[in-house]
C-alpha cells in the first residue's frame, strides 16, 4: 500500500484505495509526525500546542465516519483532538487551526474531485496546507511503520471523549467573527443584493447565508441540502457543472450569483445573464477593489496558469508580482515570507492579505457581494469594465484523461527543445517551465502543457484575446501534448 501527498493531500477512490484501514495508517503516520520537536521548524511555527490536533471533514460519503476514524487513532496517541460537530468549509477548518493554536489539523475532503473520491488535507499550525517537507516526514513514518508491521494505535471513541481526548466543537463562530474584519458588510447593508449561492452540495453549505443575516441582502441558496453523490456531477464551480446556477438565475432567483466547491475553498460566480465568471476574473477584480477602494498595497502572487491581467495590473498599481507553479501550497510561502496583497490560482482558490495562507470560497463569495455593492453597478458591467481596462483576456481549460502515466520531465523537456517560433501567426517571446511549459506570445498570450498534481490528466491551459485565439491555442497545445 503506497499513499503518496500530491499538490493538495491525498485522494483516492473510496473502498478502492481510501479504505479505513489505509486511513488509519495514515493517520498513525500524522501523528508521528506531528509528535516530533521539530513538526513546525520549516515554517518557523514555534507558537503553538504540540499535543491538540484539529479534524474537519465535507459531505462527501462516509466524510464524517473516516473524520472519526482519524480522531480516534491520533487521541491514541496522546493528541488531544478538536472534531468539528458537523461537515464544514476547509477554510474554517484551517483558521481553527490557526485560532486554537493546534499543531496542525486534518480535513477529510477530496474538494471537487468526483463524487467516488475521498481524501485527506493535512493543515500545517499557521492554518494553510503544511509543507511539502511535513508531508515527506509523514510519508516516511507510513513507510517506516508498514516496514516494522506496526499497525495504527486506536482508541475506542466514547473512552476518547470521556477522556477529554476528542472533543466536539463549530469552527463557524470564529471563523465568522474573522471574516467580518475582512469584508465591509456596512457596505454591504447599504446596497442590499439579491443574489444566488450555490454551494454544489459541499460543505459551504449555508455558510454564506448564515453570516448575511441582518444584511438585507435577499439569498436564494440552491444545492445546500445534504447530498453525497453532489447530483451526479463533480463539485467543482466550472460552467459546464453549473446548469443549476443559470437555471436559478434565469427564474429570477438573483441579479447574480456566487459558487463553492466541494469543500468551500474555491470559487466561481456568474452573471444575471447566466454567462460564468472565472476565478481569474473574480482575481482581477479584488485586486482593483482592494487597491483603489481601500488603499491597500502588497505582492500579487499567482500560479502559473492564471490570468496574465493580474500581471497588467500589478504593473499598473508598481506592486511586485509573482509567479509560481500550480498549487495553493506555493502561494502559502510567499504569504509566509512578505506581505501578500492577493493571492490565487485558476482554479478558484484566492485568500488575500490579512487572511490564512488558503483559498477561500467563502471569503471571496463575500467580497464579490461587497465589491457589487459598493460599485452600484451589475457584475456583468464590473466584469466589462475590467476587460475594457486590462484585457480583452479569455481563457479556456482542456483536461486530457491518460491511458498511461506520462514523465513529466521527458515531457517538459521535449516540449522546450521543439518550441515554436509562432503559434498562430503570433510569435513565441518566452518560454518557461516553472511547471509544465508555458509558451508566452508577443500580444501577451498564453498557452500551458502541464501533467495534473491530482488526477491521471493532462491539462491544456490557454488565454488570449478572444476566444477563436483561445481555440487555437488549445488545439495546438492538443497535438503537441499528444506527440
């Protein structure tokens, strides 16, 4: 049994892979690790309790189950554990772990991976994802202890609460409570909206609505309920799993709408004329917000496969921007290191200065209503209005599913000696492999060949000036990928 960290933790099939018994050996790992003097040295964490432990988990099936499963082998091990009482959002998961000042905490989530997935995110004290060398150190006391056939300490569940070893608890309190020094909501309360959230079945499930009581902003939620199988689709706020959402706009649900994936740290929205917003839009916007209506300043930091307007702006407001390969987990070092204004990837994950080093749907759903309330404008004359700005910039994402592992050194390799002087009669300035390749053309275009962290996949990424451009980029990244 091997169970290796990707980008983002670890997922698997359930019963296939992500079996309780595996769970539970992973879980005797973490808490190896965990116990060691030196968990939080790369992170320089030294304020924190090495004995309490934070567990978190979706509504995926059988979330709550492999929650208690992991409590119960790290209260075995002399952890004190905080169990949240019902499927929360990670974000509030993590800040708990910051806000209790845990050693580190697990979130049983396999995010927006399809519904026969499950998995595990391991939290790191400062309330992000821990890092890659935290990750290794329990991939090696898994190893260690599978070669020594020493199977998972276990302790029966009611002598563990009896004991004071797991305790129940609701990370929202909190996290609300902190969330309310990021957003405005006296802005919010002076432009009341009507809008639509769809929390896709996921453990953001009420949360925005919960916290816009006493707003006067009318909230029409939709796939909130209770549902394992998320509806037959994957729970991740990308337009073609969103049919529910432009259904709910278009009976007049809400002049816009706001999206969670499966465990509420990424985002999505879409107009009140049903057309998709993208989180690199949603990225754009916030950082013109928050440096022009707030005055803020500070690093922009992004991955690799984000808008370039992101770079625009940051030239225009003289803010250093970064780029990093793709994986919240980069983004998290630079908020670790300086002072990060906005940071974010494709895929919906963004956090911002002030925050935990995480994405957060939550947060941004709230600050996209903050950001339409004070403007007085729809989101789809915001959205206008930035194009007009620092665009035009339209993008576009193919996912290549693999019959076979691929190298993603060979590949990287091959694609950076035969790279082409032009693609579509624009010529290729820039070529770089920070992760996967990238070829930048002179019109600031883009095209990116990248293996998945996560699935067996590979992903096509483009963005250009309109979407015939976007097209061909794909199509040509397709072929060569393919080669």
């Amino acid at each position: 049994m091997t169970i290796q960290f990707g980008t983002d933790g670890w997922r698997a099939v359930i019963a296939e892979t992500f079996t309780f018994e595996n769970l539970r050996l992973l879980a005797q790992g973490i808490a190896d690790a965990a116990a060691a003097p030196d968990w939080g040295d790369g992170a320089g964490q030294t304020d924190f309790d090495p004995r309490l432990m934070v567990v978190g988990f979706d509504t995926r099936f059988l979330s709550d189950r492999f929650a208690t499963e992991v409590a119960r082998v790290l209260a075995a091990n002399g952890l004190t554990v905080l169990l949240t009482h019902a499927d929360a959002p990670t974000p509030a998961v993590s800040f708990a772990v910051r806000h209790h000042r845990a050693a580190g905490g697990v979130m049983i989530t396999a995010s927006h991976n399809a519904p026969r997935y499950n998995g595990v995110k391991l939290k790191a004290a400062f309330g992000g994802s821990a890092l890659n060398e935290q990750c290794r150190r329990v991939e090696v006391y898994l190893a260690d202890n599978e070669a020594r056939a020493r199977g998972p300490n276990l302790m029966d569940y009611d002598k563990a609460v009896s004991a004071g070893l797991i305790k129940r608890f609701n990370p929202m309190p909190a996290y609300y409570d902190h969330l309310r020094t990021l957003v405005n909501f006296d802005v919010i309360a002076g432009n009341p909206q009507r809008l639509v959230v769809d929390s896709m079945y996921g453990s953001g499930r009420g949360a925005i609505k919960g916290i816009l009581q006493g707003t006067g902003s009318e909230v029409f939620e939709i796939r909130g309920e209770m549902n394992p199988g998320f509806g037959g689709v994957h729970p991740e706020p990308i337009a073609k799993y969103l049919g529910a959402t432009v259904g709910a706009i278009a009976a007049g649900h809400g002049a816009f709408a706001v999206i969670t994936d499966g465990d509420a740290d990424r985002t999505g929205a879409m107009d009140g004329r049903g057309q998709f917003v993208d989180p690199h839009r949603i990225m754009a916007l916030t950082l013109q917000y928050l440096v022009e209506k707030r005055g803020w300043t500070g690093a922009a930091v992004k991955t690799v496969s984000t808008t370039r307007m992101i770079n625009r702006l940051a030239a225009r407001y003289d803010l250093p921007c970064y780029e990093t390969p793709v994986g919240f987990n980069h983004i998290a070092d630079h908020m670790l290191a300086q002072t990060v204004l906005i940071g974010g990837e494709e895929s919906g994950g963004i956090s911002i200065k002030g925050h935990i080093p995480e994405g957060d749907g939550v947060l941004f759903g709230l600050l996209l209503l903050e950001m339409v309330a004070a403007s007085g404008a729809t989101l789809e004359e915001m959205v206008g209005d930035l194009l007009r700005a620092v665009g035009p910039a339209h993008y576009a994402r193919k996912d290549l599913r693999l019959a076979r592992p691929i190298s993603k050194k060979d590949m990287v390799r091959r694609l950076t000696e035969n790279a082409p002087g032009q693609i579509g009669g624009l010529t290729v300035v820039k070529v770089e492999s920070l992760d996967g390749v990238k070829y930048v053309l002179d019109d600031d275009s883009w095209l990116l060949i990248r293996p998945s962290g996560t699935e067996p996949v590979l992903r096509v990424y483009a963005e250009a000036r309109d979407e015939a451009a976007v097209a061909a980029l794909l199509g040509y990244g397709q072929t060569v990928a393919a080669g």
